[in-house]
C-alpha cells in the first residue's frame, strides 16, 4: 500500500510540474517586446538615406547644396512659394533638412548595428562606412557637428571641430576597410547579397567604394592639411579605388516610386510645356501631342496650350 501511495506521489509531482511548464514560453514572454531581427536587415535603413527614392528626400541632402549651381538657382519660386536660393538665402526648415534627414536616418541604425555586432564583422564595417558618408557630407555643409560623443539613447551631444571630426572619421573608414579588406577574400557574402541594394554582397567592391570614399575625403581636407591629406590619399589609392562604370554603386530597388520622372515632375506647379514647342507642333498638327501633353480643360475649345 505504501508502494502504490509513493508512486501515486510521484506521478503527482510529475503531472504537477509538467503542468508548471506548460506554455513557460508564453507566460514569460512580453507580447509587446520587439522582435530581434539580423543587424543586416537594419543596413537598408540607413542606405536609403543616400540612395533617396522621393525627391524631397533627394533634394534635402543633395540637389539643394551639392547640386546649387545647376539645378535650384533657377527663377522658379518652388521654395514654399520663394526663389531664395537664387540668393543662396536658404530657408531655417532647409537647413535643418540636413541635419533631420542624416542624424535621424542614419544614427539609430546605426546604434542597433553597433549594438547586436560587437563592433565587429562586415556588417558594422558597411554601417560604420555609411555613417561616414552621411556626416563628411554634413560637416561639410555645416562645420562643427557632434560625432566623437554620439552615443546611443543620448538626446544631446557635444561638438567636435571640423579637424577632430575629419580625424575620427578617418579613424572609423580605416575601420571599416581593414574589416572589408578581410571580407573581400571570401567573396560574395550570401547573406548581405539579399539586403545590400548596391552590390549584393560584394566585399570587393564595397572595399573600392571605402577606398574611393577617402580618396574623396583626403582632397577635400587637402587645402588644410596638406601632408595629412596626401598620406590619406596614398593610401586610398593604394587600397584600391573607384575606376571603371562597373565599380559605380547605383541603388537596385525604387522603393515603390515611379521610376518615370516625367510622371513625378509633372505634379509639380512650375513643371509645363513649352510654349514655343506647343506653337509649333499645333501648326504642324504633329501627332505626338497626346503622347507629350495633356489638353487644357480650362475653355470649351480644348487643345493644348504651352
């Protein structure tokens, strides 16, 4: 009787205590905790700051200052209804742009990377490459910035001046060449060649872009520091840069946008058909207005009108 009772016992315990783990997982899990996902997903985050599929995006870290000359000196009033950078009279919201689109795309990636990595592996490399790119293109533009101080959950940071951040911003590219140096000898990496818009994996020639990247750096310092800028660039060369259209990194996805910019410029106000090629072809009666126009609907005649 005793024997059946001690097994009757333990059967119990052990109903008892696989019923205490049943379902563990889910009773000890916060429904609300994000899911951890690859550092590597984080990667597209960040290069769609450069490789911008809308044009206000585009605009706000490129055509608006890279670009000034060529493009948003026309005379057109397309600046909230101002022709101000005609004068190089820019707008406080286009000048935030800047800094908004750059430190607010690129920063918290770029944290989580560094964070899940270690500060190791290919994938901080690119991280700590496209962090680079981001802020010689806003010290540039800017001056002083925060960047030796930027750490994670911060709200606020100190500057550096222009010559410590150029200096850390070499520091952290030969970072990241050293590491994609050491990637390029294996080739491919399969699971970057998914997320890696640019080149697919391809070590080799993100090595090339890094290389190429300060090469670009080392002349844009060399009226400053001259002996430190033409070390810098021996060594880009060295390393290997940029030479032919098939190193050039051209972005693989759109995003979503319409890939014809005739069909996104013609939302724009200021963006019409010319007058002087409407005339002619109305008097020539050309067949391919319906394919270059859309008719006026403002009179009853119709037509179209430049």
């Amino acid at each position: 009787m005793n024997k059946i009772i001690k097994y009757i016992g333990a059967s119990a315990i052990v109903c008892m205590m696989a019923g205490c783990t049943t379902n563990f997982d889910d009773f000890n899990t916060n429904p609300y905790q994000p899911s951890k996902v690859p550092a590597s997903n984080l990667l597209s985050t960040m290069f769609n700051v450069y490789a911008c599929p809308q044009q206000n995006a585009c605009q706000e870290i490129n055509c608006m200052w890279a670009s000034f000359s060529g493009q948003v000196t026309a005379t057109a009033n397309w600046s909230f209804g101002k022709n101000v950078f005609a004068y190089y009279n820019a707008s406080e919201k286009h000048n935030d742009s800047s800094w908004g689109r750059l430190y607010g795309y690129i920063y918290p990636s770029f944290f989580l990377v560094e964070n899940s990595t270690g500060k190791k592996g290919v994938i901080y490399a690119m991280a700590q490459l496209t962090r680079v790119y981001g802020m010689q293109l806003l010290t540039s533009l800017q001056g002083p910035i925060p960047y030796t101080q930027m750490k994670a959950g911060d709200t606020e940071a100190p500057y550096d001046n222009e010559q410590t951040v150029w200096h850390a911003m070499f520091d952290d590219l030969d970072n990241a060449i050293t590491i994609l140096k050491s990637a390029a000898t294996f080739g491919v990496n399969q699971d970057l060649a998914v997320v890696d818009q640019f080149y697919k994996g391809d070590c080799s020639k993100w090595l090339k872009f890094a290389n190429t990247l300060k090469l670009r750096m080392a002349i844009r310092i060399s009226g400053v520091e001259p002996e430190y800028a033409q070390t810098k660039a021996q060594e880009a060369v060295f390393g290997g840069v940029m030479e032919s259209v098939g190193d050039s990194s051209y972005d693989t996805t759109n995003g979503g946008i319409n890939e014809n910019g005739y069909a996104i410029v013609s939302g724009w106000p200021e963006v019409r058909a010319n007058a002087c090629l409407v005339s002619y072809m109305n008097g020539y009666n050309d067949p391919r207005r319906p394919a270059y126009f859309t008719p006026q609907t403002q009179t009853a005649a119709g037509g179209y009108v430049g």
